[in-house]
C-alpha cells in the first residue's frame, strides 16, 4: 500500500540511527540514506516540541537540492524532563548524571519528524509519557559501562537492558520514545499531497 504510494518518489532518511532506519526497512519503503552535518543549537526559549520541532526542521535545511520527486525525512528527539530538554550525553559522567535525574520520575520524550521536498515541507511531533522506578547506582553505571548510550537522547535506550528493568510504565507509543512515530510518518506518507 505505502510501497505503492511512493512508488513514484525518491525517500530519502537523514538520519544515521540504526532504529529509524530498521523502521523504514520494515515499513517496506525503498529508501536512501544521506547524512550531512548540521550544529544541532536551539534558541533557549524555545520548549518541548517547539526545540524538536525546531531541529528537524534545522536538519531539512542542509538540503538544497531537492526535487519535486524527492521526499527528505529528518527528525529529532529529546527528553523533557522538569521543564529541561535533556539530549545526547556528552561523555559517560554526563550519562549518568541525566539517569540518576530521570530515576523514580516521569518525563516526556518527543519526536518530530519533518517531510520535505521541493516545494513542500510538513512537521509532526509526538510525546510519550515515560516513568522509571528508581534506580541504583549499580543500576546506572552497569547499563552507562556496558551499553554506552551517548547517541541517545536522555541516556538511554528504552529498547536496551535499562528500559527491561526500569521503565514502570509508558504512556502513549513506544516507537515514539524509539525514536520515530512511525504511526504518524506512516499517516502522513498515506495521505501525502506534493503539488
């Protein structure tokens, strides 16, 4: 259905993420993939969606030689925890220091993924609810040591040994705290209207 959909598209991820690539390859959607290097800064007004909002859309911005045929995917994701945007950690005494923040709380993470070609662009955003139990010492550094999770938002990786053992519970789509809503891409491709 989707596959058949784009048939008539160039798809293109910008993204080096195993998981969201792995999501388009079982979505069934021909892709390619196309990194460029883009300083992931914000203004510090902005909150929440606003910030993911904000970088995938920063990310789009690279590529400036789309055709009507081509379809770029971009996306950001971030944790929001108390009102602060916790991103990718800086080194492993960063990682542990957000996972001892996020231990016995709730936080938010948001994903926004922007489509875009030549003369179309459209963002979505989506939220998930997310509380961990409170987490050892012994907890944090085995997962920081063994799993190295600095290419994650927020330290860690709901679908690794931390997310097994500490998530309580989750409220609202998995795939979201993954990495992609891959229920709103996939509604938004279905639907999708390039003129």
């Amino acid at each position: 259905m989707l596959k058949e959909k784009l048939k008539n598209y160039n798809i293109i991820l910008a993204s080096g993420s195993p998981r969201r690539q792995q999501f388009f390859k079982d979505l069934a959607i021909d892709f390619t993939i196309q990194l460029k290097p883009v300083k992931e800064i914000y203004p510090k007004t902005l909150k929440a969606e606003e910030i993911t909002n904000y970088l995938a859309d920063l990310k789009s911005k690279a590529f400036t030689d789309l055709s009507e045929k081509d379809i770029l995917v971009t996306s950001d994701t971030i944790v929001w925890l108390e009102n602060k945007a916790l991103g990718k950690p800086k080194d492993k005494a960063d990682a542990i220091k957000m996972l001892q923040s996020l231990s016995g709380k709730s936080h938010k993470v948001i994903t926004s993924i922007c489509l875009k070609s030549k003369n179309y662009k459209h963002i979505i955003s989506d939220s998930t609810q997310v509380t961990f139990k409170n987490l050892t010492t012994e907890e944090i550094e085995y997962y920081v040591t063994t799993y190295k999770p600095f290419d994650k938002a927020g330290a860690y990786g709901i679908q690794e040994w931390i997310g097994f053992i500490g998530i309580e519970k989750i409220e609202g789509s998995y795939f979201t705290v993954v990495g992609l809503p891959v229920h709103k891409l996939y509604k938004a491709l279905i639907n999708l209207e390039i003129n």
